[in-house]
C-alpha cells in the first residue's frame, strides 16, 4: 500500500510541476500548481524512506 501511495504521489507531482510550468499565463494558478506539486514529490519522499 505504501509504495502504490508514493508513487500516484510522485506521479501526481510531476504532473502538477509540469502543468504549472506549462501555464505561464495565469501566474497565480501557476504558483500554486507548482507549490501542491513540491508538496506531493515531498510527500512521495517521506513514503520511500526506509523505517
């Protein structure tokens, strides 16, 4: 369970970075996607850290 929650974390960063980065126009939503993103990919580390 834990590895499947890190990696749709890992991958649902990804893609919030990425759609931040890609959406330059509306620069608020760009810094919050990019910010929930660094937070997933956070997240994502915590889960593979061994115990």
């Amino acid at each position: 369970m834990g590895f499947f929650a890190m990696v749709a974390s890992m991958l649902l960063g990804i893609f919030f970075i990425a759609l931040g980065i890609s959406c330059k126009k509306h620069k608020g939503w760009s810094i919050i996607l990019i910010a929930l993103g660094i937070v997933f990919v956070l997240i994502a580390v915590c889960f593979g850290y061994p115990k």
